[in-house]
C-alpha cells in the first residue's frame, strides 16, 4: 500500500549497482582495460572490464563455488543450443557433419565438446556468428557422468523443458558463446580483481 517512485522504490531494495562488475573477454581491445562492448543490446554504451578467456571462467567458477549466481548475457542461436533438451554444447562435429544417429543421440549421450580459443571466440563475434541473443542467469556448476561439466542455468523461457526452465551448458559452450557476465564484485578473485583495478 506504499506509494514510492522508481529510485524510492530501487533505494528499498538494499541493492547498489556499483557493487557489481560486468566482464568480457574480447581480443580487439586491450586485455585489462574496460570498453563499450559494440552489440545493439548494450544500449547505454555501458563499458565491460576486458580479461582472458581463461580468468572470465575462472571469475565465473569463482562466484558460483562461493554463493554468487552470475548473470550472462550469450548467443543462444546455435544449433546446439537446445532448451527443450536442456542442453547447450558445442559438438567436435559440426551438425552438417553428424549422421543421423548422432544427432538423435546428441542430447541423449554425453559427447566430448570443441577446445574453445581465444581465437575462435573473437573469430565469431567478428563475423557475427556470436550475437547478443538472451540474457539468464548461472546458478551452479554439475557434472555428467563422464566427469564434464557444465554450468546449471536458469531461463526466461517457461518451465516446459526437460529440467523445468533449466538447462545445462558446457564449459565449451559458455566459453566460445558469452558475450558478458554480470557478478558482485566480491565474486571476483583477488588476483584478477588487481589486474581490472577493483
């Protein structure tokens, strides 16, 4: 029954934005600065703290492993994306590649994923293989049985899906498909928050 405006109402709130952190991981700027990462999404020409592929995961690993959810923003086009399987991966086979059984069977049997590079991540988002589709939110890390793992991710897209709105996305996946993480400042490890000036 309170009548508040939108700064009252976000100032109830307890949460503070400048306590939160967006991160990439692109080679056309210099690693360990911060720019206006160039996708239509990022409307408010807001700038991204610029690392390696290896610490982005390592600050997302980070947080998850010690409370943290992560917000991501990635491209979820990709044929191997699924959220009905509730799965995102990228197969060593590209799908035009894959006979029938595979496919059949890909989001049924665990299937060894690409070796993602800094190279094949900028690569794709230069050609705009890699866009600014959806943004979700990481909420755990899970293995299969092989021992691979994946982040759980919870999705906007209802909950009539194979893990009720969730879906599970390889390590390979986030690495070579995320355009950016949003996570709270203490989420990010005291070695890498050093190098971004935090």
């Amino acid at each position: 029954g309170k009548k508040m405006n939108p700064k009252e109402y976000a100032a109830s709130l307890g949460f503070n934005p400048a306590d939160y952190v967006a991160v990439t991981s692109f080679t056309h700027h210099p690693l360990y600065s911060s720019f206006v990462l160039e996708v239509p999404d990022n409307w408010a020409w807001e700038k991204l703290q610029n690392v390696p592929l290896a610490e982005l995961s390592a600050i997302t690993d980070n947080a998850l492993m010690n409370g943290y959810s992560v917000a991501w923003g990635a491209d979820v086009s990709e044929p191997y994306f699924s959220h009905r399987n509730g799965m995102a991966i990228v197969p060593e086979k590209s799908m035009d590649e894959m006979r029938k059984g595979e496919k059949d069977s890909l989001w049924l049997v665990p299937t060894k994923d690409k070796s993602i590079t800094q190279f094949m991540r900028q690569e794709a988002f230069d050609n705009l293989s890699t866009q600014d589709d959806h943004a979700m939110q990481l909420t755990g890390i899970v293995t299969d049985q092989t021992g691979k793992r994946y982040y759980s991710v919870k999705n906007s897209w209802g909950t009539a899906n194979e893990l009720g709105g969730y879906f599970y996305c390889s390590e390979a996946y986030f690495q070579y498909k995320t355009l950016s993480i949003l996570v709270h400042k203490s989420a990010v490890p005291k070695e890498i928050a050093k190098k971004i000036g935090l």
